[in-house]
C-alpha cells in the first residue's frame, strides 16, 4: 500500500462509516414510515405546512387547529430549503428522514478533525495507530443513543442543528470567521431556542478572549431570538405555546423569572427530583465516559437546554431518548471529551500519546456499555426492525385510494400518509368538542382501530356516533380499518372489518385458563416497545353465551403482587366486538394497548389478568374464578384472593422493561441459613435470608421445595412479640402460587415483609385453609421457628 493511500485510509473508514450510518438511519426512518410508527407531530404537520408553502399558503397547516402557522409552533426558516424539492414534486416524508438521517451523519466528519486536531497539540510523538484509534470519536458521536432518537422520532429542524453546531466549532478552531458565522446562522434556523445555545457559544469566545467574533455572536444570537420568541411566535399564535409547560412558574416570563428567585425550593425540588436531575446527568455523560466534564467551558452551550427541558413541566423533555429533546447536547458531549482527554493528557509528565489514545479506548467501551442497552442498532437489545405487516399493506391500499383533494381527518399515525392535502385534522376533539375551530368539515374520516388507544372511550364515542349515527357513511372496512366519506351511501360494518379479532399469530405462552365457566385464555403474547408500557395481546374462547357486561381486564400490580391500576378503558376488540357477540367455541383476539399507568419510577411490577361481569373493575366478587387447566413450564401466580392470573413480572434495565412470566424452577437460589425443614414429606423449607428495612419492618425471603404433588396449603408467617403474643401476621399461598399446581421438585421462593417488635421471633408453616389443620413437622412440632437476633 502506497504511503498517500495510507495516509488517506482513516479518512476513507470515516467516509464509510458515515455512509453507512446515513443508509442505515434513512432506510430505519422510512421503514418506521412506512409501517405506521410516524405521527402527525411532527412528520406530519411539517410536510402538511412544506407542501402548503409550495402550494404558495406560506407554511399553512391545520394538523395543529385551531393553529395554522407552523410559525405559531416553532420559528425554523432552514425548512424553506426544502421547499425546492416540493415545487418539482419530489417533496415528501421520506425526503425528510432521509435528508435528516444524511445531515446527522455528516456531523461525524468534524468530530473526527476536533479529535485529531486535539491529539496533535496535547502530543510531541503522534503513533502510526492514532489516526485509527481517533475514529472511535466519530464513532460514539454515531451511536450517542441521544442523537439517533431524534432521528427516529419523526422529522425536527433541531435534529439538523448538532452538525451545523459541530461544523461552526471546527471553523473556530481554524479560524476561519466567516464560516463560523455562516454556520451558526445555520443553527439559529433550526428552532426559536438554537440562539440562546449560539449565545453561550459567544459567552466562550469571551473566555477565548477573542472578543470581535464574540461581540458579533452575541449580538446577531440575542436578535434572533428576540425576534423569534417576542414577536414572530406571539404573532402567529396570539402567545407563547411553548410557555404552557412553564406555567407552574408563573403566567408570563417576569413571573416565571421572580418564581425561580423568591422560592428556589420549589425550583430545586422539581428538578432534582420530580425531572430526576442526578438521573439525567448520570445518562447524559456515561456514554462519553465522563471525559467532557474535563472541559467545562466547552459544556456551557449545554445550559440554555438543561434549562429548558428540567424546568419543563412535559414529561417527555426530561427523557433524553425515544424524543429529540435531547439532540442538541451531542455536538458538546462530543466536543467536551475530546477536549477533556486533551486536557487530562497534556498534564501527564510522559507516555502523553498513549494516555490520549487508552482514554480514548474507554470512551469507547463507555459507549458500547450504553449504547447496547438504549441504542437504536442492531447492536443494542432494545433494537426491533419494524416489520411491514399484512394489515400494513391494507391501510397503504385504502390509503393510496383517497383522493388527494378529500378535506380529511385521520388519527395521529396515519396522518403523515395524507398530509399533503389543504385540509387534514388529526385532534379528535374534532368530533368531541363543540368549540373545536376548523377551516372546513371534513368529508372523509380514516381510522384504524387496531392502533388507536382507547383514553377516555373514544372508541365507544366513535362508533355510536360516527358509525351508527352520523352523516358519514362507509366506504370501506377491512382489519379494523374504516374509511367513511359524507357522500358514500349508508352501510353496516362488513365481516372484513373484524379480521382483526381473529388470532393471526402463534401464542407466545401457551397458558390454558378458565375463568368460570365463561371463558378460556388460550396464552397471551408480550409486545415490548423500549420504554413504553408493555402491550398485551390475549387469545380468548367463549366458553358458553356471554353477555355485554363480561369483560378481560389488565391489572398492573407492585413487586409483591398487589393490586395498583386497572384498565378501565376496554380494549378496541370489546368495543367493536362485545362479548354478546362471539360464537361459543370460537377464538378472539384482545390487544391491550390503552394502559392508564406508568412504570417508568418502578424497579419492578408485575402484570396480571381478571375477568370481570360489570363495570367495577376493583369489585372482588365480580371477577369469574381462574382455575388453571394447562400451563407448561409457566408458574401461574394467582394474587388478589385467587381472583387474577399473573401473566408476567418485570424489571428495569437501563431503565427498559425486560422480562415474562414466572417460569418453574428447579435450582436452590442462595439463602443465608438453610434450614431443610421436611412438613410431613410432602413440602420443604429449604431455607431463609433476612433483611430489615428502614420502616421498622423486616423482609424475609422464604425458598420451598414440593416433594410431592401437594393440595392447595397456606403459608403462615407470625411475629410473635416477647410476650408470646402475635404481633403481626401474613397468611397466604407462597408467591401467590397455589401449591396445587407445584410440580415435585419444584422450587418457589417468596419474600414476605412484616412490622416487627423488639425481642420478636417468626413462626413458619402450613395449614389447609378448609380445616385450619397446620401440616406437621417430621422432627414434631407444627412450625419453624426463625430468631431475628
């Protein structure tokens, strides 16, 4: 290999590397598109206002009414350059991800030159290897799970802004003025908040003592954004609409400002722990292993966005995946840690290359650790490449038959499809809210049931009022699909429209139930969506005529299986096909995907089913006893007095869901005392471990082992105070696992926590809960006793 060809060969990796990242994240985009997994905010309203400025209605939209400027949502004039590609009819969504996944991917190359740029001044004797080993710069910034979220959550100009930011520090560093003015022009495009970022970038050319570009940065910084946050918005929308999530503050900024300095507590409290400030910081820089705290100065564009999305009172800014509020940290993180390592490296007396060089190295291994577990690759075990369905194919077929004139209403992630049309709404107070401001009815209504959550029963509102009451008539009807038009002639729902009821899948867990004598539970499949709540899909069979009032609930329970929330709201197949309705010995789809609570806070919980007949989901006595008939190597837990059947237990992991059901056991956990305690060679207590806890509690962890089939037995837990009385007591099923259904051999472990007293002992055993009758220990006795001292 020639001497230019080596010298040119990092180069070239890092062309490749930025190839594919784009081709990769492109192709990702669009096919999330193409199944669906885009949202009218903001793919959708963005190319509903690109193509109304073509049309010559100057960033026009109604997918926000009765807001129509997108200039009233954000200020973000680097749109109007693809308004170009509109105007030749190549405008469209995928030109969008595309073109996003191409100008992020591009940001790697001055990351690269940052990184070398660093290495030769913080070094005397640059290594042959170092222009290898600085790729892997480039290479965190690529897969910063931060970055590649907001590539994936649809379109946003901001998204573009990390590399123009990561561009205009380059021509810093090769003072090169009037690129880096033209660069951050650039990024102050991107959305109304990009100057306050641009102006701390002026306060570090102050430190930099390089004080005509900082005057010029500052000044153009603050005009812009005075001009974009005090006039263009307010202009266009009468207000401020990003100032909603502040009102906790106050009703207007100088109110928000005294807030923030007459009562710091309550500041301090929300960020620090309602927005989880220490979490936050704690994911923001483990995936450059902390390095860019080496360089403060360089991190302080960071603060105008801390502020902003810590102050917030929008969840979704205090998460810095699966959004993009997150995007504008990368170019720091980045330009921070290779600054950090220089940093570190020119203060070390020798060896300074292969200290800048092994830093590097685990700045890498620091990615890979985060990046495998909230990444958006293939490397990562949260990644899912979205696959087209056959009911991905209908909605494209109805949709692709719509004509393009067709004033249009379309729930939130079909309307990206349908959004270059003058006239499409997306906000179901459309048909709920008598104020709801339009610029015209729409004639055609797009729905797709299978996808649609059911807050609030929108579901029951829309098919009492839309497809049995209302002007609109439908067209078609396939898969939990309806299109209706105000023009179509009167139609009842077809049998195509239920194809979405029939189970299309093989069952996951295989779990055979009855409930009552009214219906079986065939097995369930779990539906992981990274952070988002755990779907459910249930396979039913009616086992006998069911009436209206019979319905599947979802009950989400803590770690020790009680009851927390319900599902209220029925699943979309009890709404569009009761239980009144199925055919004795036929087979029902029900898909859980309205889930009322949130789990993100929650170490671990557990997930389970109840059949209730009413409406009182809580009521014990309306719940149709479960009894087990077939469940493999599944251990079903049946808490709430036997009135449930558990169907999974989670944990977080990276702050990602992980987990299933409870499977049968067969190995000894490890226990601080073994006891081998034989309760009339039917069942062992293999053992114990105890741990007191801060509430003047005590939790012990209990292990069993059946040696034979068992009857249904309760376990007893006692804390029998000095005075020999009972001070607290737990009597149950271990685990809430029935020992009926314990296989011989089988180990369960429990953890039981009970209030305890001073100088108390526990007593542990078994009884039949018909007779009250304790099962006897083989040595005597009728129970275990367990000292706490």
């Amino acid at each position: 290999m020639t001497d230019p060809i080596k010298q040119r060969l990092p180069t070239l990796l890092l062309w490749l590397v930025i190839g594919v990242f784009a081709v990769f994240f492109g192709a990702l985009a669009v096919q999330q598109h193409w199944t669906f997994r885009t949202h009218g905010l903001d793919l959708g309203n963005v190319d509903q206002a690109l193509w109304n400025t073509a049309q010559g209605r100057f960033l026009h939209f109604t997918l926000m009414a009765p807001v129509h400027s997108r200039l009233a949502l954000h200020v973000e004039p680097i749109l109007l350059a693809f308004v170009p590609f509109y105007w030749v009819g190549l405008g469209r969504p995928e030109l969008l991800l595309v073109a996003q996944a191409v100008v992020v991917a591009l940001g790697a190359y001055p990351v690269y030159r940052l990184a070398m740029s660093q290495y030769q001044l913080a070094t005397e004797n640059p290594a042959w290897i170092a222009p290898y080993i600085l790729l892997i710069f480039p290479l965190a910034y690529l897969l910063l799970p931060t970055l590649e979220s907001a590539m994936l959550f649809d379109f946003h100009a901001v998204t573009l802004a990390p590399t123009f930011i990561l561009w205009a520090f380059l021509a810093l560093e090769q003072h090169q003025p009037r690129r880096f003015i033209v660069l951050i022009l650039l990024t102050m495009a991107c959305k109304e908040d990009m100057p306050l970022l641009v102006a701390m970038l002026g306060v570090y050319l102050l430190t930099q003592k390089r004080w005509r570009l900082a005057a010029v940065t500052l000044s153009l910084s603050i005009i812009w954004f005075v001009m974009a946050f005090f006039v263009i918005q307010p202009t266009f929308a009468g207000g401020n609409i990003q100032l909603d999530r502040y009102a906790w503050l106050g009703d207007s900024p100088p109110e928000m400002l005294l807030t923030a300095v007459t009562q710091p507590q309550l500041v301090f409290d929300h960020v620090w722990h309602t927005a989880d400030l220490p979490g936050y910081l704690f994911d923001l820089f483990f995936p450059v292993a902390f390095l860019a705290l080496l360089s403060p100065l360089t991190l302080l564009p960071m603060l105008p966005n801390l502020v902003i999305n810590l102050l917030s009172a929008n969840p979704f800014t205090w998460r810095l995946e699966d959004f993009h509020y997150g995007v504008p940290f990368a170019p720091f993180l980045l330009i921070s840690a290779i600054y950090g390592v220089g940093w570190l490296t020119r203060r070390m007396p020798r060896r300074q290359s292969a200290v800048y060089l092994t830093l590097t190295i685990v700045l890498l291994g620091f990615t890979v650790v985060y990046h495998s577990h909230r990444g958006y690759t293939p490397l990562s075990r949260a990644f899912e490449w979205p696959a087209r369905t056959a009911h991905d194919d209908a909605l494209h077929a109805v949709i692709n038959a719509i004509p393009p004139e067709v004033p249009l209403f379309a729930q939130s992630n079909l309307t990206p499809q349908l959004s270059q049309r003058e006239i499409i709404y997306g906000d179901f107070g459309y048909f709920t809210n008598p104020d709801f401001v339009i610029l015209a009815p729409v004639e055609g209504i797009l729905l797709d049931a299978t996808r649609l959550e059911n807050f609030g029963g929108i579901h029951q509102y829309l098919r009492q009022n839309l497809i049995n009451n209302s002007d609109y008539h439908i067209v078609t009807a396939q898969d939990g699909i309806i299109y209706l038009e105000s023009s179509a002639t009167p139609a009842d729902l077809p049998t195509t429209f239920y194809t979405f009821t029939i189970p299309d899948a093989p069952l996951e867990h295989p779990l055979t139930v009855d409930f009552g004598d009214a219906i079986r539970l065939h097995g369930y499949t779990l539906h992981f969506n990274r952070q988002e709540e755990v779907e459910i899909s249930l396979t039913l069979e009616a086992l006998r005529p069911l009436s209206d009032e019979v319905q599947p609930v979802l009950y989400l329970l803590d770690a020790l299986g009680q009851p927390l929330g319900g599902t209220a709201d029925m699943p979309a197949t009890m709404v569009w096909l009761p239980a009144s309705q199925w055919q004795v010995g036929e087979r029902v789809q029900v898909r859980f995907n309205t889930l009322p609570w949130f789990t993100r806070t929650r170490e671990s919980y557990r997930l389970a089913l109840g059949m209730v007949s009413g409406t009182d989901i809580w009521a014990i006595p309306a719940r149709l006893t479960p009894q087990i008939r077939t469940a493999g190597d599944i251990a079903p837990r049946l808490p709430a007095d036997r009135t449930l059947v558990e169907l999974a237990r989670f944990t977080l992991h990276w702050d990602i869901p992980t987990g299933g059901p409870s499977r049968r056991q067969v190995m000894l956990p490890r226990m601080s005392v073994w006891l081998e305690a034989d309760f009339n060679q039917q069942v062992m207590l293999e053992g114990y471990s105890l741990s007191r806890n801060a509430d003047s509690t005590m939790s012990i962890k209990l292990v069993w082992q059946a040696t034979e089939s068992l009857p249904d037995l309760t376990r007893f837990v006692q804390v029998i105070g000095p005075d020999g009385t009972v001070f607290s007591q737990s009597d149950a099923a271990p685990d809430q696992y029935p020992l009926s259904l314990w296989q011989p051999g089988e180990i369960v472990s429990e953890t039981v926590t009970l209030p305890i007293t001073e100088g108390a002992i526990l007593h542990v055993g078994l009884y039949d809960p018909l007779t009250g009758q304790r099962l006897p220990l083989v040595t005597g006795g009728d129970h275990v006793v367990i000292l706490l001292e």
